[in-house]
C-alpha cells in the first residue's frame, strides 16, 4: 500500500513546454486527445495545461461522451499525470503490437504505457473547482475527473514536506471560506520559506 501511495504522489518525468505525451514508441496506431487540467508548483503557483496525448486508436468507440465530473474514460488522475480505464482499451480491441514484443516483460510494459501518461507540471489536481478533462480526437469530452487532490491537498503537501496527503476535496465543498483561509496560511507559509517542499 506504502508503495502505490508513493508512486501516486512521485514527480512527472514530462518536462514543463511538451505540447504532445506520446508513449507508443511507434508500436500501435495513435490519435490526439486533449488533456486539460491545473497543476501546482512547489511555491504555490497555479498553472492551467493542455496537452495532446497520443492515445491507442479506437477508444472512442467505448468512450461515449461525458460530462465534467463522469470519469468516462478517465480510471484516476495522479500527481505525474492521468491513467486510462484499461478495460476501455481491452473493449476496443485495441492491438498494441505484442506481436513484434520480444517478451511477456515488454507487452506488459507496453500496456502500461498506453493507459498511463505523465503530463507536464508539478503536481496534477483533479477537483470541482479544478477539473481534470480529456477530450477525444473530435473534441468531445470522454473522461473527467474531480476527486483527486484539490489546490489545498497540493499546497499542504508541500508545506508538510510531503507529509500530509489529503484532497480536502469534501472540505472544498463544505466550508469553502476555511478552506479559502486554510489555502492562504499555506501560500504564506511557502512564500516565507519555512515549509520542506516535496
């Protein structure tokens, strides 16, 4: 559990400017979809993304239309980035060229890389104030997310030095002034310095 709960939470490996995440490698048929989301860096700053993904061709067959808050298509978001349902890619019959995989290692590998994408910036939030979105080729929302980490759960993690992980989504609805203010005692405490960024 430890493990997972770090793997969720470690840095993307897309550095800041890519315009296009493609993970195939060339092994399989790709189209464009849209990754539109927020990120947050460890001063605080809040930035919105969008990015083309390269995504196995045919998904849009099993991804009908969402709307903002129907994960659709989307399985989770995480801090490096967003993961497809990987049922979405068993029920399209999507071909991944395990064919010309050297080993069992390699198409497991390859699997992996078609349903995960790490994506520009920091830390990735997914929350109803900050929605994570992904549209297909023809511009169609197919997947969402809006429970992953909230601006606060970003900022708190880096004002802990990565010791508190909550997505403070619940409280973001439910108290949104002391969430407001429990935001602005996290922006002062990195814009002075004292927090252990994570």
């Amino acid at each position: 559990m430890e493990g997972r709960q770090r793997d969720s939470l470690r840095q993307s490996t897309v550095p800041l400017g890519t315009e296009v995440v493609d993970n195939s490698e060339g092994l399989y048929p790709t189209e464009g979809w849209q990754a539109s989301y927020f990120s947050v860096d460890s001063d605080g700053g809040l930035s919105e993304h969008s990015v083309t993904v390269r995504v196995p061709v045919g998904l849009e067959a099993v991804c009908p239309p969402v709307r903002v808050g129907y994960p659709g298509c989307v399985y989770a978001v995480r801090r490096w980035g967003f993961i497809l349902r990987p049922s979405a890619l068993a029920d399209a019959g999507v071909d991944l060229g395990e064919s010309v995989l050297p080993d069992d290692e390699g198409a497991l590998r390859t699997i992996l890389r078609a349903s995960a994408f790490d994506l520009p910036g920091a830390f990735v939030i997914a929350s109803p104030e900050h929605p994570f979105r992904l549209a297909g080729a023809d511009g169609t929302l197919r997947g969402s997310s809006i429970l992953w980490r909230t601006y606060l759960g970003a900022l708190s993690y880096y004002v802990s030095g990565g010791q508190t992980d909550a997505d403070f989504v619940r409280f973001s609805m439910e108290a949104e002034e002391s969430y407001r203010q429990a935001v602005e005692v996290c922006l002062e405490a990195l814009a002075a310095g004292a927090a252990p960024h994570a």
